[in-house]
C-alpha cells in the first residue's frame, strides 16, 4: 500500500501483483507524471478510517425506519447523502448491518469495507480538480492496482462540467 499528497489531496493506492519491483516502479512514474511522489509506508494511511460502508436508494424506504433497522443492527452513523443513504458501520459490525437490510428486503444500492478520510480536501479550482482525476484514473487503469482511496472533495456541478469535455 503506497500513498501520496498531490495539493493537499491525499490518495492510497493499495496494490496487488506477482512482481513487487514492477508494480513499484510502474506506480512510482504514475506518481512522477503527475507531480507527486510517493509517501511512505503508512504516512497517508492514518488518515483513513477502515470502514463498512453501505449506500441504499432513499426513494426505496422511509429514513425513521431504515435508521431504527440499522442502529439497532449496529450500525455507527447513518446520513442522507444525494439520492441515498449512506450507512457506516465498524467492520466487525458491517455484515450483521447487511443481514439487517436482507432481513428487511431492503437493497443495497452498494456495500463494501473500505477506507473513509477523517477529513476531506475540497477542491474548487478546475484545472487542479481535472489534474486529480486524471491522476486517479492513471493509477486505476495500472493491472496491479486495487484500489485508490482519496480524501478529494470535488462539487457535483464541477464534477458535471469535467465529465461534459
């Protein structure tokens, strides 16, 4: 797992592969095409938050329901978030949330255990909010590469924009 800070926006990549020197240096020209560079081990990381993390579609439930469900299943936090609601567990809490949700035949529009930032970076200027993505999708086509997490906290209006050129 490396990780990096390219304008106040933190990223960790978590990767998997059969040749460590590779991926490394493959990763490592991503970084440096970019501007960046690698942090080390674990720098990044402790501002991150290993979480279960579960979005259901709002229109599916009424929220006083869906929030006695999952706190009673254990469930940390529960916010409605756009068109959804996104429910936080600890991870040792996260399946016994999504037996609770099965249970209730309500359907997860996603679920998974991931990493959540303690903080997130907003970034408003195009230009730099363009580079990131960028940034984010280089490291995401590279085969050894898992998954990226990051802190970046991109305006749906800007984010319609960069998707529109």
């Amino acid at each position: 797992m490396k990780s990096a800070r390219l304008v106040g926006v933190a990223l960790v990549v978590k990767a998997l592969t059969d040749n460590k020197n590779r991926a490394a240096s493959e990763i490592r020209h991503i970084f440096t095409k970019f501007g960046s560079s690698l942090a080390g081990q674990g720098a990044v990381t402790r501002n991150f938050k290993r979480k279960g993390q579960i979005l259901v579609d709002a229109k599916s439930i009424e929220e006083d329901r869906l929030m006695g469900i999952v706190l009673e299943a254990g469930a940390e936090d529960m916010q409605v978030d756009g068109d959804s609601y996104e429910i936080i567990t600890e991870p040792t809490n996260y399946q016994d949330v999504v037996d609770a949700l099965e249970k209730a035949e309500i359907s997860a529009a996603s679920s998974e255990i991931t990493l959540i930032p303690d903080s997130y970076m907003t970034v408003t200027e195009k230009s730099v909010a363009s580079q990131v993505l960028k940034f984010i999708e280089a490291l995401e086509d590279n085969d050894d590469v898992q998954n990226v997490y990051s802190n970046l906290d991109v305006d749906e209006a800007l984010l319609a924009e960069l998707e529109q050129q």
